[in-house]
C-alpha cells in the first residue's frame, strides 16, 4: 500500500510512475484518494476544533463553580459540543476508512529500473539461468 505522507510530499511523482503503467484507472483511483484525504484533514480540523472549545469550556465551568457564579450556559454549550464532537469523528473515522479503501486498491510504485514499454514485446531479459527445454509432443498449456 502507497504511504499517504508519501502521497502527500510528492504528488507529482507518484502520478508519473503510475501513468506509466498504461492504465487510467489508476490515475482516477489517485484523485479520489487525494480529495478523500483533504476531506480526511478537513474533518480532522473540525473534530480537533471541538475538542479545543469543550476543553476550554470545562476551564470556564470550573472556574465559575469555584467562583460561585451560574454555569448552566456553559454547561449546555458544552453538551451542544459534544454531539458535534460525536458527528465530526464519525465523519473522520468513515473518511479515513473511505481513503485508506481506496489506497490499498492502487498498485505498488515501479522501480525506476523497470524499463517503460507499451506492451509485454518490450521487457527487456535481464538475466537467464541453465536452458530452456522443449516442450513434450503433446503437452498442453497451463490455464
């Protein structure tokens, strides 16, 4: 499975060494994987937002409780942040999940050493061992 931080730090070269697979599919699966993650980040931004304002929220509840003062306001704006709060990492949790999906269905990258060719007439032989042997009168192929 590609590394998303890879993904993140170098686009361009990832998109290059899958075009040259031959197989657009590919490139169509790499963008639903980098607008997965964007709203991946979106929705963590969001979730952390939440996070920020209840845990400055219960400062203000403890300080008023100890300063003697009403805090029902706060109180309920914090339980109103807490379904928030629930929504948004709902929406991280299916998010990550939707991109990581889409992640593992891309291939592997290619070696910079693998040759680039149209088709399977272009590999090049990198290396044989012992000789080849004929085939039995008669013998049938695999598959």
């Amino acid at each position: 499975m590609l590394d998303i931080e890879r993904l993140r730090e170098d686009p361009k070269g990832i998109e290059e060494n899958l075009a040259r697979r031959r197989h657009p599919p590919y490139l169509h699966l790499l963008e639903e994987v980098r607008a997965k993650d964007v709203a991946w980040r979106a929705a963590v931004r969001e979730a952390d937002g939440h996070r920020a304002r209840r845990n400055a929220l219960g400062k203000q509840v403890a300080a008023a409780r100890k300063g003697g003062q009403p805090a029902e306001t706060l109180i309920a704006e914090s339980e109103a942040i807490a379904g928030a709060l629930e929504e948004a990492e709902t929406k991280e949790g299916v998010l990550r999940r939707e991109r990581d999906d889409l992640l593992r269905r891309l291939p592997n990258l290619l070696d910079p050493s693998v040759p680039y060719g149209v088709d399977d007439r272009e590999n090049v032989v990198v290396a044989t061992w012992g000789t080849a042997g004929k085939a039995a009168a008669g013998a049938k192929p695999h598959g």
